[in-house]
C-alpha cells in the first residue's frame, strides 16, 4: 500500500484559499496526480485544501473523502515564556531542545507544554482517523507495526497541512511528532510517500520513500514556496530586516 500526503498550495489565510501563486502550485502539482493510479482521494475540510485538490479531483472527475480529522493540528497550548495561546510548534531551539520529553514517542505528549492544552486527545482523534481509513484498506494497527488482513497495492492520497501531516507522519513512524515539527519541512504542494514494507507474511510497517518532493514545481519552472519556514538568517553577515529567500536547490 502506498500512502500519499500532499500539502495545500501556497495559502491565503486571510480568505483560507491560495494566493494566485498556489493555484500555480496546484496546477503543476494536478498535472503530476493526474497520472497516477489512485484508490481513494481524502481531504481536509479546509479551504486551502479543498481548492488545491479541486484541479486534480475536476481533471479526473473523481471526488475526495473529507475527514475533519485532517483539519490543520491547531490545538492552544500556553506559551511557557508569554503565557499566551499558541499552536504546539515553532518553538525557539534554546527553549524545546532542553525539554527532554518532546525527544521521545512515548513521553511527548506529557512535556509540561503539552499538558496545557488538549494536544493528547486531539493527537487520539488523528490517530484513530488515519488507523480507520489503513483499516478499511487491509491494514490494522497492532501495537507500533500494522496487520496485514488483506494485502494490496492501493494508492491512498490525502491533501492537507504541514503540522497534521508531521503527526500522522509521528504515529506511523514512531517518531514524537515535536521533532518533526520543529526539524522537518514541506513545501506547499509538495508530496510525502508512504510505502508498507511486508517482509513478514502478515506483518506491515510503513517506510518513509519521500519527504515533501516538489519536482513538478521544478518541472514548471515555479519556485517553492517558504510558508512555513523561517528564512536563513547569517545575523553577523546580512541585513537581518531584509533576509534572502531560502534558495531551491
């Protein structure tokens, strides 16, 4: 089985749409979907979403499952300098790389940060979501590995956000999603495939293929976008109000 997740294009949050250049995004991005074989469609209630979706679903004339589940991870936690709500991620390297429970799957979720909001039970919904879908499919969660009930080679694509993708990205893998968050980075419209590994008739693990590939940007002569990444900054060398972009390589 083969997971698929791809991040909306370059957003408009304002209008909770893309800004003209992710509908670029997007239609690069449809004429490399279109070409694949795809079981199933599911995406985030979002309008982001929904609108980079909507050129690959209308091409295709097929349409997308959507689960609130894979609705964008904000959940408030309260900021430990400020005291003010906050999403679970982004924060300063000198404060989160001392927190010794965000390094580890199983103590994550019980960091001090973490315990300020209802990050547990939103992480549970996501996880039951993605485990639902793997289980209408043939593949069922048994402690950190997956069941094969009915083996296949089904394509499952999923349009949605950076910081939900990372979760299920943390379930799948066992990696505590912080890391992910705070180390890791897709571009709008870029695509992160999974692929079961059966080695053992029965036994199922998901192997990470691709993290956030952007090639028909590349194709299309489009740059990526930086939403969502905080640009390089040399402080001793540069104009710090002026940073460069981060470079395509």
């Amino acid at each position: 089985m083969n997971l698929i997740f791809i991040r909306h294009g370059d957003p408009d949050y304002s209008i909770d749409s893309l800004t003209e250049k992710g509908w670029r995004e997007a239609e690069l991005l449809s004429a490399r979907t279109t070409k694949w074989d795809v079981k199933e469609f599911y995406c985030s209630p979002l309008g982001r979403a929904k609108d980079t979706a909507s050129l690959t679903l209308n091409k295709l004339g097929r349409t997308a499952t959507i689960h609130e589940w894979l609705k964008e991870f904000y959940v408030d936690v309260k900021d430990p300098e400020t005291g003010n709500n906050r999403i679970p991620w982004d924060f300063m390297p000198n404060y989160w790389t001392n927190v010794p429970e965000l390094y580890h799957k199983d103590t994550w979720l019980q960091a001090p940060v973490m315990q300020t909001g209802k990050v547990a039970s939103k992480f549970e919904e996501v996880k039951q979501g993605i485990d639902a879908v793997l289980a209408e499919h043939g593949y069922e969660h048994s402690g950190n590995y997956y069941k094969v009930v009915k083996g296949n080679s089904d394509t499952l694509v999923f349009f949605c956000h950076l910081g939900v993708q990372f979760v299920i990205l943390s379930h799948l893998l066992g990696i505590p999603a912080p890391l992910l968050w705070q180390g890791a980075f897709v571009a709008p419209t870029s695509v992160t495939v999974l692929t079961t590994e059966e080695r053992v008739k029965g036994d199922a693990y998901f192997r990470l293929r691709t993290l956030g590939d952007c090639a028909h940007l590349y194709v299309g002569g489009e740059p990526y976008s930086r939403s969502g990444f905080f640009r390089e900054q040399c402080f001793d060398k540069i104009d710090t109000q002026n940073p460069p972009e981060i470079l395509s390589f």
